[in-house]
C-alpha cells in the first residue's frame, strides 16, 4: 500500500527543545516537501529536495533544518529558534519537480510547544 | 510571481443543493492549477487537476472545474452536496516560472447543513 506516513501525529515539547518531525514515503518519487499550516490559514513551504543529499530554502525556511539522506526520507527538525514553532506540519512528495506533478501528502503532525 | 486568491473564506449550503467554490490565479506562464481537499487533522487529497488539456476537468467524488484563461478564474463546482463534503478546500497554482512549486490559496471552509 504506497503513501506518505507521519509520525508521530501528536507532539508535544517543551519551549527551547529541538524536535524532529519524521516523513516516509514508498512511492519512489525524486523529489520531497515540508509544508507548515496555521489555522485558517493556506500552506506555506519550509523545505524541499529534489534528489538525495540536497534541499532547497523555502518560503519560512527560518529556525528549521531538513535532511535528505535517502529518497524515502525528508525528516524535518525544528529548532529552538524558531519562534513560534506550535502548528501543523505537513510533509509530501511528488514524481519530479522538473514538470508541474501534482504533489501527494502525508496526514499530518500536529506539534504544540509550550 | 503566481499568486492564488480564494474568494470566499466560509460557503454554507444545504444537503443536495450546488455547490460553488471560486478561485482567480495569477501566473506568469500557463499554469497548472490543482484543487485539494482536507478534513479537520488530516493530510490533503488532490481533488483534481488541470495540466493544459480539456478547459472542462472532471475530478473525484463529483466535483469538476472550469479553467478560463481569460477570466484568470478556476472555479470548483459540485451539483449536489452531500454532509461528507464539509471540509477545507484549497486551490493552488504551480507553474515553470516558479520552479514548479505550490503556491495555496488560503482556504475556503465549506458547511453543509442537513
């Protein structure tokens, strides 16, 4: 059954903790997203990788890091430098990057920090 | 630049009657334009999508939109609304110029009442 799993889907710190959001997928697709969402409020992009071992900055690239050691896994850490870090995480895939491939998405983690 | 703007935050319709959600882009090439759904805590699913084919795109559980370039306009219509429609519904623009990434409007939270 292929997709995109997130884990876990509750989480929840402490301020000035470090935190990594975990992302896997089996569809054997190039390239990887990281995408935050507030309420009421549309997507805005952290990260991508289009391939293996490099990533680009996207719009709110700020107090995250991302990795890309492996083309099923894009895990997303958030750092204590990120000021206000409580909101929905979504992570997602698609086929390539080169052409307008609709991306598929994962469920979602939910991180509180307080 | 591409932008996306949903021009309605809220619609509220009633079990059986149409339903109309409106969406205007702006894009500097052709676009591609997506519509995506997402229940309350969950990942988002591709309701359907327009790549330069048919004006007319037919999608998944009854819904289709209309592209009309001259209007800049893809709006997202359903004949009868049924209670598991009640969700958020995004539409988004990618294209060339924007290296192919997502841009998302921000959202319209459709009710529909019994």
């Amino acid at each position: 059954d292929g997709g995109i799993t997130q884990s876990p889907k509750y989480l929840f710190r402490k301020e000035g903790q470090n935190v990594t959001l975990s992302c896997e997928q089996n569809l054997n697709h190039d390239a990887m997203y990281w995408y935050r969402q507030d309420p009421g409020q549309g997507l805005r992009l952290i990260y991508y990788s289009q391939i293996v071992n490099d990533f680009q900055k996207g719009d709110i690239a700020e107090g995250y890091s991302v990795s890309r050691e492996k083309k099923e896994s894009f895990p997303l850490t958030v750092t204590s430098a990120q000021k206000n870090p409580t909101a929905f995480y979504l992570c997602a895939s698609s086929i390539d990057s080169g052409l307008p491939y609709e991306q598929y998405f994962g469920p979602g983690t939910r991180l509180t920090v307080t | 630049a591409q932008s996306v703007t949903q021009l309605d935050s809220h619609v509220s319709v009633s079990e059986g009657t149409p339903v109309l959600l409106r969406c205007n882009y702006s894009s500097s090439y052709s676009p591609s334009l997506f519509w995506y759904v997402q229940h309350p805590n969950k990942g988002l699913q591709l309701l359907l999508k327009y790549t330069s084919a048919a004006t007319l795109v037919k999608g998944i559980n009854g819904f289709e939109a209309e592209f009309k370039k001259s209007e800049t306009s893809f709006h997202l219509t359903k004949p009868s609304a049924h209670m598991s429609d009640a969700a958020e519904y995004f539409c988004v623009v990618s294209g060339r110029a924007a290296g192919n990434k997502l841009t998302f409007g921000g959202g319209t939270r459709v009710l529909v009442k019994p």
